[in-house]
C-alpha cells in the first residue's frame, strides 16, 4: 500500500504510451496503405521525405515523452517513482501537440499537400512563446509604467499607513 500512487501512475504511463503508439502506427498504417497502394501513380520522391520527415516527427517527441514516463526503481526492485505525470502541461504538453500535429499533417496531407503548412504553427507557436520570454528583458527597464488615480491614492494610503507605524495596545496595571 505505500507506493500506491506510484503504481497507479506507471500504469496510467504505460497505457498512454501504448495508445500514442497506436495513434502513430495507425497515421503511418493509413498513409502508406492509401498514398502508396491507392495513388501509386501519384507518389514521388517527395511523398518519401515526406514520410520520413512524420517518423522523425513522431520519434523524437515520442523517444522524449517514453523517458518521461519511465518508473523509477531501487536497487532491489521496489518502486520509487512511477515517472512523469503526462497530463500536466508545460513540455509534456507541447511533445503531445507535435505528434498530434504530425498525425493530422500525415493523414490530411493524401487529401491535399497544402496540409503540410499546419507545420508552420509549430514554429509560430515557438516565436510567439520566445517573445513574450524575450519581450520580459527588453522592457524590464525601458518602459516607465503609469498609475492611474485609483492606484496611486491606494499606494499613497499605504505609505501613510506604513509610516505611522504599529500602536501597541497594553493593559494598564
């Protein structure tokens, strides 16, 4: 009983692990089955970098999220830690998206190559995010923030408030 949140996550870990696996072989299953089988006549050399550009898509994400999601054991096989919790956001989040992503792109992309520029919000969503990061250093001194008349009596209450002082209160004898 006292690892039991730990066992709990390594099996909520493993069974996600194993339907993102199901989700990647099934996009490839169907790429290849209709793009090469169905439009044979269709497919050049660029439907193979294609192809190989989704599996390096879905490995790498996929490599990073399975050595997140990892148990941890002691020396003699008690479990420590169950891994990652995969439901949390933040990196976790973002290797999700990317093989999410990739899935659509392969799968819609037997309809239209236009679909290969949903790959661009990838990288859009990676600028977006350094900018606001990039953003935070660039105005950190440069910009002098007004106060509106609210704010400032609230500030100036204070600064009174703090320079009175405390009143002490004591009993008389």
């Amino acid at each position: 009983m006292a690892n039991q949140g730990a066992k709990k996550r390594r099996e909520e870990n493993s069974r996600h692990m194993a339907r993102l696996l199901r989700i990647i072989i099934t996009c490839n299953v169907i790429y290849v089955l209709v793009r090469m089988l169905i439009f044979h006549s269709s497919f050049t050399w660029k439907h193979w970098v294609g192809l190989v550009f989704t599996s390096l898509a879905y490995a790498i994400p996929y490599q990073q999220l399975s050595a997140m999601a990892k148990p941890a054991y002691a020396d003699d096989g008690e479990l420590l830690d169950g891994g990652f919790d995969m439901s949390t956001g933040g990196v976790c989040g973002y290797l999700h998206d990317v093989i999410y992503i990739t899935s659509f792109v392969q799968v819609m992309s037997i309809a239209s190559e236009k679909f290969w520029f949903t790959y661009l919000a990838i990288p859009g969503f990676g600028l977006y995010k350094s900018f606001d990061f990039i953003k935070g250093f660039l105005s950190h001194g440069s910009e002098v923030e007004t106060e509106d008349e609210k704010t400032r009596k609230k500030r100036e209450k204070m600064e009174k408030k703090a320079a009175r002082g405390k009143i002490l209160k004591t009993r008389g004898r």
